[in-house]
C-alpha cells in the first residue's frame, strides 16, 4: 500500500516538474527578436527601446518585453519612463533689445553690462531710446533667476507684424561666452479669417543665465510683448522622443488622410514629410482607439516648408494630446494649396529605457510579440538600489547591432500556440492520471475492510 502511494506521489511530482519545466519561457514563445552588444562592464546596462520595438509588441505596455542570454535564460529587467504629466513652471523674464550686427553683448548699442560681486546687471541706456539704431537685431532673455533647466520659450509680439520669423538661439552664463543651443521658428498668419500663431520654441533642456535670440529671417526682429521661459525640476526624469520610419496613408472619406496602427499607442507628436516644393496647409488631426468609435481631436496647427533667399522655413510636426490611439486622420484645409499628394507621417513616442541586469554569455536577445505574456518587469528601485535619474545617465549601454533589424522567431501566433496547446494537454492529462490513481487506492483501502 505504501509503494502505491509513494509510486503516486513519484508521478505527480514528475508530471508537475515536467509542466513547470514546459512553462519555463523561451525565446521561441515570442515572435520577434533584436540583437543586442553590450558596452562596458555593466552589471546594469540600458537601452533606448526604438519605435519598432514598441510597434512590434503585442501590448502597449510592453508586458511581452524579455532579455534572454546565450543560454536561453530570461534577465532581470525593468522599464523606465518619464511621468505621464510633465512637470513645468512657468517664469516670466526680462528682455532687452539688440540694435545693428554687434555679437559680442557688451557692444551692442544700447546696454550696458555691469557686474560686481552681488551679481550682473543689465541697464538700458535712455539715449539709446531717443536715437535707436537703424535694425532691431534681436533680443536678450535674463533668465538668472531661474535656477532649473529651461525647457520652453513662448514669445508673443506685436500684432501688426505678421509672416514667419526664423532666428538663433544662443545661451551663456556670464554674457561673453555663448555656446548654440539651435534654431527657433515663430509664426503668425492670417487665413481663411483666421488667425495661425505658433509662438512656442522647445529649448534643450539645460541651465542657463542668458539666452541671446539673433534673427536671420527676416533680419529685423520684432516688437516683443511677452517673454516666458519654463522649467523642469532638476529630479524629474525627461526622456527624448523615438520617431518610426514613415508611414504611407490612406485615403478616407471627405478627402482626409488616414493610418492604422498595430495597437493603440500614446502618442506626443507628429511629423509630417512635406513635399520639395513650397507648402503651406492648416491641419486637424484626430484619433481614435481602432473600429467604429467617435474620433476625437488631438491637435491642430499650420504646416509648411517655404525656401526664402536666407534658407529654408519649415513646420512639419504637430504636438498631440498624448492619449492612446491606434487611427489617427488628418484633414487638410486645401485652401493653402495642400500637402500635394498623399503625405508620410513618422509617429513620435516618449522613449522608454530597458535596463536589465547582465548574467550569462552572448549572444544577448530583445524579444517581443507573445500575446499570452504577462509582465516580469521589476520597479526600477528593486532592479538597481538607489537608482535616480543621474544613476540612469552612467549605467552603461546597451545597443543593436549594427544593422539590426527586427527578426522573425516564428511565425505570429504559430509555435507559442501550439505550446499553450501543448501545456493545456498535458496538464489535464496529469488531473485524470491522477484522479484514477486516487480511484485505485480507494478500492484497494476498501478491499481489506470488507474481507476483514
């Protein structure tokens, strides 16, 4: 009797070794792979996830997101993100006018630099009011007080000047060193009895005293009415933006343009491919979360691409709403003269960071795409103590291999269903052994009892 259920025992322990053994994940149970080079001596590596991993996955949350090593074993990882709703203080700044070619701040007519142990001072000269220059050059921002990293710049200016303006952007902490910090696009048109500002300038993150705006198109500034800088807190984590390759549209009805994504994803901005020629074209865009639902709209705005003697002005991306949609649409006004031709939309998505903790040999695998999967993500803070987001910035890299691109592991849907299949099989097959082995003994218990 006791050899039968030791015997019993032995199998159902085989049967449930054999199914977590079975349940065990393998690279196979997914259906996409990227390769991966690790630099550095780790043991915490991280990596950017590009937009093709993020149409690739089967969730939008990336739960079917695994690192697998030489041997097939799943890594300890976790996904990093930046806040949902960005934090930003808004500060209003003094702003002093530029007069002629002058580079150099402390001879430009007009101001007057003066510095001592307290701090620096601007002054605008009274003289300079009366007679002023033949050209408004552009414009100084003190932004000494504003002790975070500047993110935004909103100007507003006077309204009898129209059309586009196109200027440089410089920054420095003591007004005699400047180091660029890019261009900056304003607008402001009037069409269809409509008014078309953008007055918004994205600045790249960084701390900064002074920041000098020089006009190159047209090379007379404007009258400034309103200057705005805003800040992000030095602890919060900000992350760039991943763009996808381009994608062709489709034609829908009343002439908009429509694109379908894999699933539904939250996206921050667009950007749309205008054509070689010059093209000018007020845009709606809308959104919804895939079927028949109501659209919603997510953003509107002006795009174009205009050469002028000085250059190229173009607008080509809108900023959106940030909520999650898998149809997006764009109506053009053709009043503008159109996109001509149906345009390509890159999707632009905040970046989310994988880092993961190194064990194992090479070859190191990225894999997505198992619909079953259910997140083995760990909290950023148990996968690294003490992490924050300096701690982030020095874990070393990890990176696609040059050339990568997303792999096949199976077909979609092909080897991991048949497993599912499989381990539902095998498992029902263990209860039914199982319960006619608890049959048998009863009978054998009962056997005794009833000759006794």
């Amino acid at each position: 009797m006791r050899q039968d259920r030791g015997r019993a025992w032995l199998l159902l322990c085989g049967l449930l070794c054999g199914f977590a053994g079975q349940a065990t994940e393998r690279p196979a149970d997914y259906a996409w792979q990227l390769p991966l080079s690790l630099t550095g001596e780790g043991p915490w590596y991280r990596l950017e996830l590009p937009m093709a991993a993020h149409l690739a996955a089967r969730h939008a949350d990336l739960r079917d997101l695994r690192v697998f090593n030489g041997e097939g074993e799943a890594l300890a990882y976790a996904l990093v993100r930046s806040p949902a709703q960005e934090t930003l203080h808004e500060h209003e700044v003094r702003w002093f006018a530029l007069y002629d070619e002058a580079e150099d701040l402390a001879d430009s007519p007009g101001l007057r630099v003066r510095r001592s142990a307290s701090g620096t001072l601007i002054e605008l000269l009274e003289t300079q009011l009366v007679a002023q220059p033949a050209a408004l050059r552009g414009w100084l921002l003190d932004a000494s007080a504003v002790e975070q990293p500047l993110a935004r710049l909103r100007l507003d200016w006077s309204s009898e000047q129209e059309g586009f303006q196109h200027f440089r952007i410089e920054a420095s902490d003591d007004l005699r060193t400047w180091r660029p910090w890019g261009q900056g696009q304003l607008a402001r048109l009037s069409f269809a009895d409509e008014r078309i500002e953008q007055r918004q300038v994205e600045l790249p993150g960084r701390r900064a005293r002074y920041l000098r705006l020089l006009w190159q198109s047209p090379r007379q500034a404007p009258q400034l009415t309103a200057a705005r800088l805003f800040s992000r807190p030095r602890d919060s984590l900000s992350l760039p933006l991943v763009w996808s390759e381009p994608l062709p549209a489709q034609r829908a009805a009343g002439g908009a343009y429509q694109w379908q994504l894999p699933l539904a994803l939250p996206l921050e901005r667009i950007r749309i491919e205008l054509g070689p020629d010059n093209s000018l074209a007020p845009v709606r865009v809308s959104g919804r979360g895939g079927g028949q639902g109501r659209w919603r709209p997510l953003g509107s705005g002006l795009l174009y691409r205009v050469t002028e003697p000085g250059g190229e002005l173009r607008q080509d991306e809108l900023a959106l709403a940030g909520a999650a949609v898998q149809q997006l649409r764009l109506e053009v006004d053709e009043r503008g003269g159109g996109l001509g031709g149906a345009p390509y939309l890159r999707l632009g998505l905040r970046a989310t960071v994988l880092v993961f903790l190194q064990r194992g040999s090479p070859p190191y695998r990225l894999v997505l795409g198992n619909p079953d999967a259910a997140s083995a993500a760990l909290s950023p803070h148990s996968l690294i103590p003490g992490f924050s987001p300096e701690r982030l910035e020095r874990l070393d890299t990890a990176e696609l291999e040059p050339g990568a691109a997303l792999q096949a592991t199976a077909p979609e849907g092909g080897a991991p269903a048949w497993r599912r299949w499989g381990l539902w099989a095998l498992l029902l097959l263990g209860v039914g052994l199982l319960a006619l082995m608890a049959v048998s003994l009863l009978r054998r218990t009962r056997t005794p009892e009833s000759g006794a």
